[in-house]
C-alpha cells in the first residue's frame, strides 16, 4: 500500500465487498428505524401511516418492559460468571497432561455444536421433564418429589441449558490462553516461594485477563440476543422473558410491527449500554 | 552461605539416562560455570539444584543438610532465567518485591530491599515501568535483581547472556562478576559459551552428555586438559589435533597443537602446508593452513600484520613443550 496508484486500486477492490456490507447492515437497520414509527398492524388494516414516537411509549409503558430488561441482564451475567469461573477451572483441569487428553479435548467442545434448538429440547424432555426427566428419576430415587424445573426454577434452568452450551466456548479460548503462558514465568513463581494459588492468582489469572474480556465481549453480543432456548422450553413464560422475547412476542403473537420495532431499537440501544460498560470496565485489558 | 553438593546424582526421562552418575561439590562463594555444547544435560544438572526436576537418585545437600526432596521455594536458591521470566503485568519494583512479598516480609523491609537492589543495579530510572518497555539488558538487570532481593544462598543463571548483542554480553558479563565479588554468595553459571565460562569462572566444570569431563580453573583446563574433548572444547580458536604418523612420532595417539604455540614462517619449519583463508582480527590474524598431514585445516595465531595471502606457501613449527598428547582413549599422556 505504498503508492497513491495501489493505494486507489485497493479501495476500489473493496468496495464492492463494503457495499454489499453496508447494505446487509443498513437495510434492516432502516427498515426497524422506519417501522418503528409507523402503525402497521398485518392482520388488523396493515400500515396505517405514521404513529410518531407512540410505539416507543407504548412499548416502555407496558408493565412487560422492565422485567423484560432484568431478565435479559440476569441471564446473560449469570451465564457469564459461569461461563468464565467454570471455563477458567476447566482449562486449568485439561492443560494438565493426562492420558487421552486429545480425545477429551475434543468432546469438552462437543456442546458447542449442537444447535440451541436441539440442546434446549434434550434437556427439557430428557433431564427436566417432571415425570419422565432424569432429574426427576434420580430425586424419585432418594425419596424427594420431582421438580418441576421450567415452571418452578425457570431463570435457574434456562441459565443451565445456556451456560451448558457456552461453556466450551469458553474453556477452549481460555485453554489456548494458557497454553501460550511461558513455563519459565511459573517457575521463576515457583522459585520466588509462591505457592499453587497463589501462582494462579499472580501470575495465571493476570495473563488470562486479555482472553477473559474477550470471552466476556463475544459471549454478551450473542448472549443479548439468545431466543432459541426460552422458545422451546418456557416459550416466555415463568420470568423467563427477555427483551429479544418480548419483541419477538409483541410482532407475531400480537401482530404489531411497529411496536416490535420500536422493541428492536431499545434492544439496540440496551446492547450499546452495556457494550460501552463492558469497554469501560475490562476494554483496558485489551490495550496493554 | 551456600555449599552445594552433589552425591551420586541421576537424572532419567523415561528410559532415557541424561545424566549418570554424577558427584560434584561447589564451594561457599564460588563462582563455577557449567559449559559443554547443548544437550550436554547442563541445564538439566541446574534445574536439579533448583529443584525444578526431581532427581532419579542420588542425594543433594546445601549447606550440608539434605535438600533432595525439598521444594525450590524451601532450598534458599534464586534462579536467573535465560526468557528472563519477568512477570509481565506487574511493574520493575513489583517484579523485584514479589518474591518477598511471598515470603510475607513487612512492607518497610520489602521498600528498603527493592531500593536497595535499585541502587546496586541503577534500575532507578525506570523502576516504575513494566517489562515490556524495558530493552533486552535492563531486563536482564531486573531479573537479576529479583535475584538479589531474597538474598539466596547461591545465584543459579540459565544462559542469561545468550539472548543479548555481543557488545551488550561483554557489559553484563562484567557486571555479573562486579555483583559477584560484592556479594561474594556461590553463582553457579550455565552457558554453551567457552569464552563466557573462561573469563567469568573462578571453578569450571565441563559436561559432555551428562558426564563431568573435567573440573577446574580457567587455567588449569586450558593448560591441561584431562581429555581430547577438553581440549578441543576449551580455547579459542580451537586446539588442532593431529592424528596418524605425525603424532606416532611423539608416541601418543593424537597429539593437540593451540594455534597460539605454533610459530609460522615462510622459510623453514616442521610442517609445509599452503595458506587458506585468513580471519583477520587486527590485533591477531588467524590463518587456516592446508596440507598439513592428519588435520586440516590447521589454525594458526600470528600478529596483526600478515605477509602471506591465499595460495602461498607457509611452515609451521609446534612448541614442543605446549604440546598435548593424548593416548586411544582419548586421556591425557602426562
């Protein structure tokens, strides 16, 4: 990229590729903004023309707003804080070397793959069923009654299935981050007198600190928008609904586009709160 | 204080013995440098002292009680590393007092200490920055002042000079040995490097795959090494060493000729060889003679000032009482 003339060569051969980005972006962006503002209701009349910012009101005044937003902020920290403590042992636990360690490795990352859908409906049908779950055998066998997980723990149950799938993720970003940190560091710790903990706490965890943010960053964009999960377990019900859920229920099930969309861009802003919050407190990690 | 010795001590990986049996005793305040070419098991022998390996069998004692089983932490030793190993999140004066802040020492003592390592050390100008700032000596000077701080029974260093530039090896070298004779406490000093272990060592002991070849003072091995492999290891340049009819004459098997006891000549001498390629120094001028028989080339040490170029004819005559005889095996013929 040295001369004027390469230089224009590689903006031109760019900007196809930024066009076409720029339009997956901005089209749905401008379509939410758009009929956020208008009252478009598809089986009631259809577009009924402009609403100004009644939609915004309306979807902040419903007694469904609040705990929609404390329940998304509880689920999404709960699976972070166990995600990352649980992640953080796990990959102490297989940088250690052990027989089969590869084979391990690998099925440690198998949740990862299975869709949300499917996950959601094994643990729903075959641990948490009241009647015919796993759970509900094993309390049977100890003479307690079976919960009724989804209805009586739902938040709880929800957060588990969740953190479930997102544990690997973490553990296999994490173990990398290990991997990388140069034996000589925790031997010289070692010589200097500190003892196993105190060598995870000074010198391990300090160096986990860059992987961790970045755990904590990708992990709370996805997590903000999960919806497959609540879906098939308690299709939003028990506490269980979050913002996207919310939103997702005000389009299809009461049939209101531009109150769902003036829902979308809350969500928008919400996701820039606390992404401006997460720089804040763990993005300085990043710099160093 | 700080006597260390080594009694029947293994090392085995697996099924793999990379040090036999081995005994060795480094005296209180000595400064003695382990030296042998890489894989010779001399860090291998450090990491033991320290207690980073356990040893097979074998005992090690410091200050004469047993510390075989002991862990590093517990043996009194401080470790010089050749990555340095600085921790990199914390600052120079955090880095320097962590080891004491393990050992849980009252926050006026650890300042006095870090000062005091600062001072030694000219850390004080950038005491309050972080490792990654620092260039590649100071960080050696930091790693030496964690060192410092606890003071240890003895100093191991891990080929620290081995990651610097010439110029800046030949400073620290010296500082190394200023520190030494200041705190007169036992350094043990491993390096591939035979002018390191020469100029620094008040003892040398050299390791040829696990094996002690010889132990020593700097002069004792360069002017009588135990074996062939001595003799070749230590100087520089390179002791010559003639096989064949030539060293039948003077009844040994091999015969070791330092290109420093030859005298060269254009007219006359023993040997008759032509003149190859000439390393010029300015100060000396080292000349790599073909044809002579049973080694070739042949190195030879003269003045700055050279006659002789590429292709010439040039004689060389040994000094016969500089020279060493070895027998089949290699040992020295007294």
């Amino acid at each position: 990229m040295a001369t004027k003339a390469s230089r224009s060569a590689a903006r031109l051969m760019m900007a196809p590729a930024v066009v076409l980005l720029m339009a997956w972006m901005l089209v749905p962006l401008s379509m939410t903004v758009w009929f956020s503002f208008r009252k478009y209701l598809p089986l009631r009349g259809g577009d009924l023309g402009f609403a100004g910012f009644e939609n915004y009101g309306r979807f902040v005044s419903s007694s469904s707003f609040w705990p929609a937003v404390s329940t998304t902020l509880i689920i999404v920290g709960s699976v972070l804080v166990i995600t990352v403590v649980l992640g953080v042992l796990l990959a102490l636990l297989l940088d250690q070397p052990f027989w089969g360690q590869g084979v391990v490795r690998i099925l440690i990352i198998a949740p990862f793959f299975v869709m949300p859908t499917v996950s959601a409906l094994v643990w729903k049908n075959m641990f948490m069923d009241p009647t015919n779950g796993l759970f509900a055998h094993l309390w049977r066998l100890f003479g307690a009654d079976p919960v009724a997980w989804l209805s009586e723990a739902s938040t709880g149950s929800v957060v588990l299935i969740i953190a479930w799938r997102w544990l690997p993720f973490a553990t296999l970003i994490l173990l990398t981050a290990i991997q990388s940190l140069d034996s000589e560091q925790l031997e010289a710790a070692e010589m200097d007198g500190a003892g196993p903990l105190q060598r995870f706490g000074h010198i391990i965890l300090p160096h986990l600190g860059r992987a961790i943010t970045i755990v904590i960053l990708i992990q709370t964009i996805f997590l903000l928008s999960i919806f497959a999960e609540i879906f098939v377990t308690t299709g939003g019900a028990f506490g269980t609904r979050t913002l996207t859920y919310l939103i997702f229920q005000r389009v299809l099930e009461s049939q209101n586009v531009g109150l769902g969309s003036a829902g979308g861009v809350y969500a928008i802003i919400l996701a820039n709160i606390v992404a401006l919050f997460l720089m804040r407190i763990v993005g300085k990690n990043l710099d160093a | 204080m700080g006597q260390i010795e080594l009694k029947q001590v293994t090392k085995s990986f697996g099924d793999v013995q990379v040090i036999p049996p081995l005994d060795l005793t480094i005296e209180d305040g000595e400064f003695t440098v382990f030296v042998g070419p890489s894989g010779c098991g001399k860090s291998t022998l450090l990491r033991l002292i320290a207690g980073l390996e356990d040893i097979t069998t074998g005992h090690i004692a410091i200050d004469g009680t047993d510390a075989t089983g002991l862990v590093p932490a517990k043996r009194g030793l401080a470790m010089v590393f050749q990555s340095y190993a600085l921790y990199p999140h914390m600052s120079v004066r955090k880095n320097i007092a962590f080891p004491l802040r393990m050992a849980k020492m009252d926050k006026a003592e650890i300042d006095k200490r870090v000062a005091a390592a600062a001072e030694v050390l000219n850390l004080g100008d950038y005491i309050d920055r972080r490792p990654g700032q620092l260039s590649g000596g100071q960080r050696q000077r930091v790693a030496i002042g964690r060192a410092i701080v606890r003071e240890p029974a003895a100093f191991l260093f891990d080929e620290p000079l081995s990651n610097l530039d010439a110029a800046l090896r030949v400073g620290m070298r010296m500082e190394i040995m200023e520190l030494h004779k200041k705190l007169d406490t036992t350094m043990i000093y491993v390096t591939h490097d035979q002018v390191e272990a020469m100029t620094m060592a008040d003892k040398i002991v050299v390791l040829q795959a696990g094996n002690i070849e010889q132990v020593g003072s700097p002069l004792e091995l360069y002017q009588h090494p135990r074996n062939k492999f001595v003799a070749g290891f230590i100087g520089s340049p390179r002791m010559n060493l003639i096989e064949g009819p030539e060293a039948a004459k003077h009844d040994a098997t091999t015969i070791g000729i330092r290109p420093e006891h030859t005298r060269l000549s254009t007219t006359e001498g023993t040997w008759q060889g032509t003149v190859g390629v000439a390393e010029h120094l300015g100060s000396d001028t080292f000349l790599h003679i073909h044809g002579i028989p049973g080694c070739d080339p042949f190195t030879v040490r003269t003045g700055g000032e050279v006659a002789l170029s590429h292709g010439d004819t040039a004689f060389l005559t040994p000094d016969p009482d500089k020279m060493h005889r070895f027998d089949a095996q290699g040992l020295r013929i007294a």
